[in-house]
C-alpha cells in the first residue's frame, strides 16, 4: 500500500481544533506504521481460501461470516495498535493529547453500527483505552487546542 493519508473537508470542518485533526491523522499513519492494510489483505485471502477449501465459496453470506470471524478480531486489534500509535505519534509532534480523547467523544456522540457486527472497537472502549495510556498531567500539554484560530482558519479554506 502506498502508504498515503487522505484528508477529506468533511474531517477539516468536523474538527475543532488542530490537536483533533492531528489526532486523526497520526491515528492514520499508525495504521501504515502497524502494516495494517497488509496484514487485512492477507486475512482476506486466508478467509477466502477457509471458504473456498470448505467449499462454501459460493454461499454469500457464508462468505460475510468466514470474513467476519477471521478478520473482526484482527482489525479491532489493528485499531487499538493505530490509537496507541497514534496518541505516541501526536505527543511527540507537540500537540496536546487531548486532542484524540475529544474527538473519539464525538464519535461516540454521532452513534455506530453495533459492536458485535463492527470492525472497530466500541468508541467508548477506545476513549478508555487512550486514557489509560495518558499521563493526566499531559492530557493538556502541547499545542493546538486553540479552537477560534482553527475556526477563523477553516473559514477562510473551505468558504
């Protein structure tokens, strides 16, 4: 995989503050520093020949379940990794580690498909997990959480 990050305006404008685009993007590329993409195209072929061994190839949703058993465990474990990644990633280029705590509560504010059928973590596992891992000294620590600058930013990019 070309290891690439895309930025889509709709993540821009839903972002507060810079430390919350950071966040998601360090998340990002801890995906490419953890191989993720790689490992996931793997697990698809295994599960793929698991189906067609089994001779089930044929039977779509066979197929979804084979897939959901074999990669769900691993991609949630991918996510974890990415979120770990990503928090190391943040802090050492200066923003506040809050950044990715806050956004992670939006997402969980927006709603999700149902843990049991997701291929992510439940958000409110993730928010735990980040905050476990951060010092609540340095939660504040770090740049970026200036929301107006950001906002007056953002308006002028994407009007």
């Amino acid at each position: 995989m070309g290891g690439f990050v895309y930025i889509h305006t709709g993540l821009i404008a839903a972002a507060d503050n810079e430390a919350e685009l950071a966040s998601v993007m360090a998340h990002e590329i801890g995906h490419i520093g953890g191989r993720h993409a790689i490992k996931q195209m793997r697990q698809a072929a295994v599960a793929a020949g698991v189906a067609t061994v089994a001779g089930v190839d044929r039977n779509k949703l066979v197929q979804i379940g084979v897939e959901l058993a074999l990669n769900r465990p691993k991609s949630r474990e991918a996510e974890y990794e990415a979120d770990r990644m990503g928090l190391a990633t943040l802090i050492r280029a200066g923003y506040a580690p809050r950044g990715a705590v806050d956004f992670m509560a939006k997402l969980l504010k927006s709603g999700s498909p149902p843990t049991i059928i997701s291929t992510h973590p439940a958000t409110r596992d993730r928010i735990s997990a980040m905050q476990q891992l951060l010092d609540p000294s340095i939660i504040n620590s770090g740049d970026g959480l200036d929301s107006n600058s950001y906002r007056a930013t953002v308006e002028r990019i994407l009007s």
